[in-house]
C-alpha cells in the first residue's frame, strides 16, 4: 500500500472520504501490528497524565514498551487532506508537543491501566514519514521516534495477519451493508 500513489489517483471528495473512512481503525491496527510476536514494539493501553496527583485531561493514543522501557505513543492526522492535497506530514500542536516533553522529564506521571509508568521517550506514528522530516524532527525531539503507518500496514498485508484482514473484512462489510440500505430497494 502506497497511500500517497493511492490518493494521487483519487479526487479531493475521495480523498476526504477516504481519510474518515479510514481513520476509526488505524489505532487498532497500530495495536494488532505491535502485537504480532515478530514486533519489538509492545502496546499496553492509553497513557493518562497526572499532575499533583491529578489527572490533566490528556490521554494519549498508546504506552509501548521496548526494549524494557516504556514511551507515549501519539498517531497523527491519518491521511490528512487539506483542500484536496494529501498532506503527510503535519507537525504536532505546541500544546502536545509540551506535554510529551513534561511527561518525559517527570513533570506529569503517566498512568495506563492504574499503574504508574516512567517514560523515557516518545514514539510517533505518522502516515508516512521521510527520512529527511525524520531527521529534522529528531534534531528538535531526541527523545521522540517516528514509526510509518503505511510500513505498518505493508507489514501485516504481507504476512498476511490474520486479525488485520478480519479487521479490514469485517469494516468492508459494514460499510457494503450501510450503504446498501441508503440505496431504494429493488423490486423483483
């Protein structure tokens, strides 16, 4: 799956629908591609920030744990598109941005699933980064990682993971059989 490909071949009306379409199952499948035995990455649940022992109203997507340590996960803007212009890479709002940072240096403790978690960075999943923003990125975040939503999606299509074809069969069902109501019926 090349979604910049895809969407190039796509009207600006397609491209928006595509990109809501879509969107209510990407966390699902970052969970069911960090889930595989094959991945080094681990989902544990939805971060909360907590300061003064209060919580903050911020959840974050994802707490992951690799290689024994433990980051906040954040997926971002799937397949944004903007006017009609598929938009890949789309920077973090300063607010979050900040809260990313206080959780990484113990300004907020973040709890996921009632347990106290020490976080020692952040990962990100965008659409597809370039190596170039990557690089850009990072020199400004060093504790940040960008993971690529479209290699995970590659992944799973060619292991062919079972769960992530019943997902995506199962969601193609449900929007054939919606739409197949909006429509008259025909009589015989």
């Amino acid at each position: 799956m090349d979604f910049e490909k895809y969407l190039s071949k796509c009207n600006g009306e397609e491209k928006n629908y595509n990109a809501k379409i879509l969107y209510p199952i990407t966390e699902e499948i970052v969970r069911i591609w960090c889930n595989r035995k094959c991945s080094e990455y681990k989902d544990l649940g939805r971060p909360s920030l907590y300061e003064n022992n209060k919580y903050i109203h911020k959840t974050f997507d994802f707490t992951f744990e690799k290689n024994g340590k433990f980051y906040i996960g954040e997926q971002k803007n799937w397949i944004a598109v903007e006017n009609g212009a598929y938009i890949n890479e789309i920077y973090l709002y300063n607010k979050d941005i900040e809260y990313l940072r206080g959780a990484i240096n113990n300004k907020y403790k973040v709890y996921c699933n009632g347990k106290k978690w020490h976080i020692s960075g952040v990962i990100l999943v965008w659409p597809h980064p370039s190596d170039k923003f990557i690089k850009e990125f990072k020199k400004e975040n060093p504790k940040f990682e960008i993971l690529s939503f479209q290699k995970m999606v590659n992944d799973l299509i060619k292991e062919k993971n079972k769960e992530y074809l019943l997902l995506i069969k199962n969601h193609k069902e449900y929007c054939e059989k919606l739409f197949k109501e909006l429509l008259p019926k025909n009589k015989v």
